[in-house]
C-alpha cells in the first residue's frame, strides 16, 4: 500500500509533518512513541482510514518537525502541541491512538481537554510503572547518553530487534530510515531532553508517574488499552496498574508481540482499534 505523502503545518510557530488519509467518518489522532515519527503507523493507517478521517503527526522534536533547543519535551508540553495540531486541521475532537510516549499523551489530552477526546486507543502507555528498559536508563545518565544514542545503523537495529517480539519485521530499509531522521539538526538532542525529563537511572521517575496516575484517574472517555505480551520495553505487568487507575478500560494482551503492535501486527491492531472505536461511537450516540 502507498505511503501517504508528507504534508506540513504550523503549531505554536514550529513545522509540523503529517499525514493524513481517509475523506469520510470521526477524526483519529495516531501519535508515535519517543523518538519516533509517522513512519511507526505507515502500515495501519490505511485500514484506520477506511472508516475514519486518520491524522499521524511528528511530535515536537521527533521525525520532520521542529526540534527547538528551547523547547521543553515534557508531557503537558507534548499534549498541548497535539491539542494545536487538531486546532491546525479543524478538529474540533478527535479520538486519539497513541503508542508508549504518545499514549501517555492521548491520556494527557484527554485529562486536559476531555470534551475533545471522545476515546481513546493506548498501546502500552509509558510512565504507568517500573520497571523500564535499562538501555533507556543508561541513557538518562549525562554523558554516556549522548554516547549511547548516537545514531547507528547496529544501535538502531539492535534497539528495534529488542521492542519486538519477532526480529525479522525489523529490515535493512527500516532501520535506514530510522538513522536518517535520528541524525537530523537537533534530533539527538530533542530525544535526551524527553527522555531525561521522564527517566533516571532507577526507571520513570516517581514524580511523573504521580503525575500519570492523577491523569489517568480522570479519564472518563471510552478507553482500549493494547500490550504486547512480549513487550521488553515497559512489561505487560504494567497493564494491572492502568487497570485499576481506569477500571471502565477494555484490555487487550496480545501473544507474539513486543512494544509496538502497530509496526509488528498492524493487522490485528487495526482490526482491535477499528472494532473498539466503532462501539465506543455507538455508546457515545445512544448513552444508556
């Protein structure tokens, strides 16, 4: 299937790269993890689009859009930026599909402007609870971090290998393109910025998972959350303590996955989104 092509806005004065696909039904919002970019739903996209109006956007200091060395990276930050991209597109809401970093800003979003986030989709939201990778650890620490995440084509590969289950999905040209947009002016930079304002040697820092808690204590939206069962990079076990923050959430444990079921099994993740949103629309069309 073709890859949509790059469009470009503006929020808050900085360059936005997007995608959009789909003319007809509600808006979703598809936003990556930590230092990723659109690249990550290239290839479930398109099924989302085929009852919905899809939008997938770089965040702040991630693929093609800005990376302003004055900018702070932390979540209220990152969910504000979203918010402005709706505002950019027309939006007055959409329902937002968020992977790791990205859905704990869909989460965020949803907290700060609940009458614009009718559901949500959150694939292995981050900060919930430790433990966390030890790679991205490592990383927080000054110096060695910026060692660590050099961009390489062996790190990068390695990295990617480590959030699947099944390293074959992985390729050559994938991990090219991921070096590409690491190595862009700023890019390193953006992502230790993030990556430190959430994690210390000891794993996501209390403060913010405080912060994630009280957040996720007020979502009242219709809420899936999909795990990866496989998943290295925040374990599944992080499920229970979503679970009872949002109760009236649906879970979804998905066997021969890792971190990023929509890069390892866009197919069912599509399928699992598309059936969720749908009966989270007629719920929403016929409370009671």
């Amino acid at each position: 299937m073709n890859r949509p092509d790059d469009q470009f806005t503006t929020v808050a004065g900085h360059q936005v790269r997007y995608w959009q696909v789909g003319r007809e039904g509600p808006a979703v919002v598809c936003l990556h993890g930590i230092g990723c970019s659109v690249l990550e739903w290239e290839h479930s996209i398109h099924a989302l689009a085929t009852r919905h109006r899809v939008y997938a956007l770089d965040l702040l200091g991630c693929g093609l859009t800005a990376k302003p060395a004055d900018a702070s990276y932390d979540v209220a930050t990152l969910a504000r930026f979203t918010l402005g991209f709706m505002d950019a597109m027309g939006l007055d809401r959409a329902s937002l599909v968020g992977n790791s970093l990205g859905a704990r800003v869909a989460m965020e979003c949803a907290a700060m402007a609940p009458e614009r986030v009718p559901s949500l989709v959150l694939s292995a939201p981050a900060t919930m609870a430790n433990p966390t990778l030890f790679d991205f650890r490592l990383a927080s620490l000054p110096g060695l971090g910026e060692l660590l995440t050099r961009p390489t084509a062996w790190g990068t590969a390695r990295l990617w290998r480590t959030a699947v289950a099944d390293p074959a999905c992985i390729t050559p040209e994938m991990v090219r393109e991921k070096v590409a947009l690491a190595r862009q002016p700023g890019a390193q930079e953006a992502f230790l910025k993030t990556l430190r304002g959430l994690i210390h040697l000891g794993g996501f820092r209390p403060s913010v998972m405080d912060d994630a808690h009280a957040k996720a204590r007020r979502i009242q939206a219709p809420t899936c959350v999909v795990w990866g069962r496989q998943d290295r990079f925040l374990p599944v076990a992080h499920l229970d303590t979503l679970m009872r923050l949002v109760p009236h959430a649906k879970p979804v444990v998905l066997a021969s996955c890792g971190h990023a079921p929509m890069v390892e099994r866009p197919a069912d993740f599509s399928r699992i989104a598309l059936d969720f949103l749908a009966g989270a629309g007629a719920q929403q069309n016929h409370p009671g």
